[in-house]
C-alpha cells in the first residue's frame, strides 16, 4: 500500500494519494501444462484534490484487473498475452470529454528474448 501527499507552492497543488494492489502467480506444470504461468493482479488508486485551483483539477479514483498468461516456448524464447480492464472517474477529462467517468481495455502480446 502506498500513502502520501504532494505539494506545490501556495496551495496550487495539495493533494492527497494512496494505492494498493494484490497479485498472484501460478505455474500450471502441475495441471498439465508444460512452461506455462497464470497471473492476476487487481489495483486500486485514489486521488484527494485539497487545492483551490479550479482549473487544475486533480481528483481520480479507480481500479484495474490484469490477467496474463506467459509460455516458455524455449529456456531463451518465450510469448505472453495480457488483459486488462481499467476503469475510474478522473476529474480533469472534463476539459477533454462529456463525462469524467472512463473505462478501457488493454490486450498485448509480447514476445521475450532473453540473453
């Protein structure tokens, strides 16, 4: 977990913060599947504007989920996919949209060589 605050000048930029996360890792060797690990892994994050400037607003609040899996394909190669579903209310997207509110999907794949 992670707790704080940050400052800026005379009360400019006052805010409070704080985020946690849990993850988890699993080799499934012992299901049966050769080289292959699952993890998951959820966040959350807070954001506490104390300032007065109303055009700087710096509020948010949100949470993500990550899935991956990963495939040892040699001890040197290997590939990994990636999910991830993030969604929150973020004050200063006011300026850029409709609604302050947002949600949004990450997929990736990755191919890792190592040396």
């Amino acid at each position: 977990m992670l707790l704080g605050d940050t400052l800026m000048g005379e009360h400019i930029v006052d805010n409070d913060f704080s985020s946690a996360y849990i993850g988890a890792a699993y080799n499934l060797k012992q299901l049966g599947w050769e080289d292959l690990t699952l993890a998951m892994r959820g966040d959350w994050y807070q954001v506490i504007d104390n300032d007065d400037i109303m055009y700087d607003p710096n509020g948010s609040r949100g949470n993500a989920f990550t899935v991956s899996v990963r495939y040892d394909i040699t001890s040197y190669l290997s590939v990994s996919t990636e999910w991830q579903l993030n969604s929150g209310h973020q004050e200063n997207l006011r300026f850029f949209q409709s609604d302050e509110d947002y949600r949004e999907q990450l997929f990736q794949l990755a191919f890792t060589v190592t040396l």
